[in-house]
C-alpha cells in the first residue's frame, strides 16, 4: 500500500522539511516532491492480510500463511509480517495457491498486514526505529544520568564508546537512521544540510 498522507507528513518532519500545505508552498521556494514525486512513483512491494493466527515459538517455525491474495508474492521474497512490535522480516520458502510458508517466533493474531519488501516498507521500517529511538529517550535515557555534585548531573558514560551518555548515542542512531530514510527516498535530508551549513537548500526535481 503506497504511502498515507499521515506518512507523507511524518517524512517531512523527519528529514526536516515544512509542515505547510501545497498550497503555501509557492511561498517557502519548495517543490511539492513528496507529493508529485514520492507518493506516486516510490517502489512498493504486494500488499494484503493473513488471517492465519501464529503461537509464539522459541526458534524459528515454518508456518503456512493463508493470505486475501498472493498475486505479487513468489519464493524467495522477503517481506514484513506484522506490524510494530510483533513485526517480522523473513523470506518466502513457498507459495501455494493463497497461502505462503515463513519461519516465524513471534506471535500474530489475525488480521495483520504481510507485506513484500520494498521502498515503501524499508520506509515504514525506519519509521519503526525511530519510534523505538523516541521511546527510549522519553523513557529510559534519563536512566543513565547521575548526581555529580549537589547541583550538576551527569551522564554516565556508554560502556562501548567510554565517552558518551545513553541519550547522545541515541541521538546518534536518530541522525543515521534519518539518513537512511533520505537515502531510501533519494531525497535531501534537510536536517543534515542546517547542521553542516548555514546555508538554506530547497528539494528540487
């Protein structure tokens, strides 16, 4: 399923483009190219629905998926099954007829989206990472942080690197998945030109 426009919103704010409608966009000197260009011409893989219930496992578990359709799914396909959480990435070992069978651990209560590999999903995958990014920085970078003196904190330091906090590493891991979202859309990442130059860029096509 091609990108929503909620989507389309969330790859401006991320990559550091306005939050306008088309119509004030004459305005700011930028071209529509989420709109005209993205939304109708990104590469996006077979889309549908299994309504096959899957029990979690310990190891990996072919298991037979009855899907709405199977056009556009053959062997060796990777897709996504699932969403959020209790999404999975794996390969396609066969198709018979509307069904497919994966190896699968988590589990999957019907109705969920399966979804073959493509611009669109590699997309909405960094989009998952950065929510995870988000969460952990509202919820569990503060963990880190500890009383230096009676007016100062300080973040400890990450047991990888010896010289940064928890929360700067995930702001690092932000920046490179923004980056690989502009990569994938073969668009400028605004939010990197503002923090290597003073100057303004617009997206052109």
């Amino acid at each position: 399923m091609a990108f929503t426009t909620q989507e389309l919103w969330r790859l401006r704010y991320e990559l550091g483009y306005p939050l306008v409608t088309v119509g004030a966009l004459p305005y700011i000197d930028l071209v529509t190219i989420f709109e005209q260009v993205i939304a109708q011409y990104m590469n996006e893989g077979a889309d549908t629905t299994s309504s096959t219930a899957v029990v979690a496992a310990t190891t990996p578990t072919l298991v037979t998926l009855t899907l709405a359709s199977a056009v556009g799914f053959t062997a060796q396909d990777r897709v996504y099954v699932d969403v959020d959480d209790a999404q999975e990435f794996v390969t396609v070992r066969f198709v018979t007829g509307n069904t497919i069978g994966v190896f699968l651990t988590k589990a999957h209560a019907a109705l969920y989206p399966v979804t073959v590999d493509g611009g669109v999903a590699r997309a909405r995958a960094i989009f998952r990472k950065l929510d995870s990014i988000d969460a952990q920085l509202g919820s569990t970078a503060m963990q880190a942080a500890g009383i230096k003196k009676v007016d100062e904190i300080e973040f400890f330091a990450n047991a990888r690197t010896g010289n940064s906090s928890v929360s700067s590493d995930l702001e690092r891991q932000r920046k490179e998945w923004r980056q690989e979202l502009a990569d994938t859309l073969g668009v400028t990442n605004l939010r990197a030109v503002r923090r290597s130059s003073s100057q303004h860029r617009t997206e052109v096509y």
